[in-house]
C-alpha cells in the first residue's frame, strides 16, 4: 500500500468528516435555543459529547486492534451521520441530548482509527508527514464547515444538520468503495489480545504524552471559550471579524501541519513538540496585547501554528514507541484530548470571570507545565541524541 496513494483518501475523509461536524457550530446554540434551553443545558449538550469521546475513544481504538480499521471508521462516521439527521428532526431538547451522546460515543471511532491507519501504513521516518495530513485536514475541515453551516442557516435552522446528516453519509459510502483496509499492515496488531487498562496507561514514561496532551488541550479549549469575550472588550471585536480570524489561524495551522513530514525528518518529534510549546506560550502572552483586528489575527495565529504542530508530533511519537497496538494508543490519546476539551471551558470561565486576562496568563503556566513534562520523557527517552544519530 503506497503512501502517496492512500493519504489523499485519508485526508479527504477526514475533511469531510469536519466538515460535516463544523457544519453545525455556528446553529446549534440557536437551534437549542430554540428549543427551550438555558445557557446551562447548552452547556451540557456541548459538554456530553466530548464526555462520551473521552469514555468511548479508547474503546474503539481497541476494537480497530481486533477487528481491523476499516470497519471502525465506518461506524465513527456512520454514528455522526446518525446524531445529525436525529437533531434535525428534533422536536424537543432531550431528543438534541441524545443525538449528541450517540454521536460522542459513535463517532470517538473516527480520530483514533485513523490516525492508527496512518501508523499502520507508515515507516518511522514518515509518521510525522501522515499524522501531519491528518491534523491539516482536521483543521480545513473546521474552518470551511462552520461557514457552509452559517449559509445553510438563512434557509432555515433545520437545514444544515440535513446537509450535515448527507455529508457524513456521503463520506462513509466513499470510505466503503475507496479505502483498503491496513491492519494487517501494522507490527503491533497482535498485542491487541492483551488486556489493557487505564493503570497500564498511566505506568511508564509514555503517560507523559498522554499527559503533555491534556494540557495542551485544557489551555486551547479555555481560549477557545472565552477570546470572543475578551476580543469584543479589548478591541471591540464582533462575531464575524472573530470568524475571520479563526479561519486565518486555522489556515495557518494546516499549512504548517502539511509542512510536517519535511519537519520531523529535520528535527524529529521532540524538538518540533519543544518548539511548539515555547511557541504556543508566547502567542498566549501576546493576546494579552490585543488591540485591534490585525494584532489579534496575528498573536491568535502565532498561538496557533505553535498548538497545531504539536498533536501530530504527539500522535507519531506515541505510535512509534508504545507496544499496546496503534489504536489502543491513538484511543487513550483522543480520551486525554477529550477531557481537556470537557474542562477547558469550564476552567476558562472560570478564571475569565476572576480577571478578563487570566485565562492566558493560566496557558502560559499550562504550556511551561507541558514543556517540563515532555522534557521529562525526552531525558528518559534519550530521543534528540536518537534523532541525531539517524541524521
């Protein structure tokens, strides 16, 4: 199976499956609203998702040790298409609650069983390029879906969940014909009989990554929650200018993504991860300078480009040293990244209401906590003076 061949499927599948997701932000606390909530049960009807990810991420990513990646993809993508046409046809606030727990636990298969794809049909020296690809159409995906969703909306609420609901199905139908399947391409597809715990997990130096993901993901969800607010009362900015600018940063995320396998063969996961830290850490100090559109679009972006290589970077270095199978791997990192995104908001909010600038000054802290985490591993790990020798 060549690379070249298969990770334009991969990344076409997995924009898709963003797009069909990003579809609904911009109409789903409209929608909700409409149908009696408060600003609590929004909240909660966020959060669900994300805590059903995180429970059922690293489920799946077992099952796809088993039963191959194939199959698994299919139900992720089939469970999303599901919730979508569920919420469309919504007529009341519980029936939105429970599309959104079918589609957290359905669709946990989809990031995990990909990215354990990608290390199944890559080489050490092209893992980084795959997960990159991975995480720039994540990105594209998330920045055009959230406009086509704000055009379908002057139609009607309902409609871009339907679009939503087509999409997905659309991608799973294009999953069935066109993707092969790897597994038995992987070199730990038979350590998948092995009983697999959250203690195990926790044991070793690998929970650093785990770990350093947590962090990184707690510090972007609490921006991600409260820069809106803090853009409008810095430098007055509305919700369409914050559109403009979050599409900037995610573009320059997914180029620098793109740009991955170029990176990690010149420098290697640890050095890239190290710089993306120091990078992120700075964009958060300089948001705290914000003024204008054009700061903002730049710090945000600064911000941005440091976070974004760091996922990636992550997924190929843990895909490459754990012994648990590609997709138990890829599951409990998915599951980290999912409570960092459950807490996040909260913790963002939380210090928001304290000081408007406190939730980046808490990312600065966050950062540098991650930074001497991974500096942790990478001592124990010897993995610069590894990467040297191969050069």
């Amino acid at each position: 199976m060549k690379l070249n061949k298969v990770l334009p499927i991969l990344f076409l599948i997995m924009f898709l499956v963003m797009v069909g997701f990003g579809i609904i932000i911009p109409v789903l606390p409209f929608y909700a609203e409409e149908l009696g909530a408060s600003p609590t049960e929004l909240g909660l009807l966020m959060a669900v998702y994300s805590f059903m990810q995180f429970i059922f991420a690293p489920m799946w990513g077992r099952i796809s040790d088993r039963i191959g990646r194939k199959p698994v993809i299919l139900i992720g993508i089939f469970g999303l298409s599901l919730s979508f046409f569920i919420m469309a046809l919504s007529k009341q606030l519980w029936m939105l609650f429970v599309a959104r727990v079918i589609g957290g636990i359905l669709s946990a298969a989809n990031m995990p069983t990909v990215m354990a794809y990608v290390a199944d049909i890559t080489t050490d020296e092209e893992r980084g390029k795959g997960m990159g690809m991975i995480g720039a159409a994540t990105g594209l995906g998330f920045i055009f879906g959230p406009a086509i969703g704000g055009v379908f909306t002057n139609i009607s609420l309902h409609t871009p969940f339907y679009i939503s609901g087509i999409v997905s199905f659309l991608t799973m139908f294009l999953v069935l014909i066109v993707l092969k399947e790897s597994i038995h391409l992987s070199e730990h597809k038979d350590v998948a009989k092995n009983k697999l715990s959250w203690k195990k997990v926790f044991q070793g130096p690998l929970s650093m990554l785990y770990f350093l993901q947590f962090f990184i993901s707690l510090s972007l969800a609490g921006l991600e929650a409260t820069f809106a607010y803090f853009a409008a009362e810095k430098a007055g900015l509305d919700a369409v200018t914050l559109g403009y600018i979050f599409m900037i940063m995610g573009l320059a995320s997914a180029i620098v993504q793109g740009s991955m396998g170029k990176l990690t063969k010149k420098f290697g996961e640890a050095v890239i991860i190290q710089a993306g830290i120091f990078i992120s850490a700075i964009g958060f100090g300089l948001i705290l300078f914000t003024q204008n559109f054009f700061t903002a679009a730049i710090f945000l972006t600064i911000f941005g480009v440091g976070n974004g290589v760091i996922r990636p970077s992550v997924s190929s270095l843990l895909t490459k040293a754990s012994k648990i199978g590609h997709g138990a791997a890829t599951g409990y990192l998915s599951s980290f990244d999912s409570l960092g995104r459950i807490l996040g908001p909260v913790l963002g909010g939380f210090l928001y209401s304290i000081t408007i600038g406190l939730p980046y000054i808490s990312g600065i802290f966050l950062s540098l906590l991650a930074y001497f985490l991974f500096r942790i591993y990478v001592a124990k790990s010897n993995l610069i003076d590894r990467h040297k020798a191969k050069g």
